[in-house]
C-alpha cells in the first residue's frame, strides 16, 4: 500500500473496511473492556479519525 497518498477528509469503503476490521481484532486481543477501548482508540488516531 501506498503511504505518500494524501490525506483525505472522508473515508472510502476500503477504509471503513479497514478500521472495522481492526476494531475486531481489538475485540480479540482484549482482556477487559479498558484493553479494548484504549485499543479503539490506537485505531481511529491512526485512522485520523476516519470514521462514519
């Protein structure tokens, strides 16, 4: 994947696919509720916030 390409103030359906996708693993690596949302967190930062 392409890391130069620009940052975007929308999501695509590749994108959303790809936080979704790790927000599962976040469900799957977490022991308690704490774990998961900081995990979540990590996720959305690194997604710049790309959520709908």
């Amino acid at each position: 994947m392409a890391e130069d390409k620009q940052k975007k103030d929308y999501c695509d359906a590749e994108d959303q696919k790809k936080v979704v996708e790790k927000m599962s693993d976040c469900d799957n690596a977490s022991d308690n509720d704490k774990d998961r949302d900081e995990c979540y967190t990590k996720v959305t930062k690194e997604d710049d916030g790309c959520m709908s």
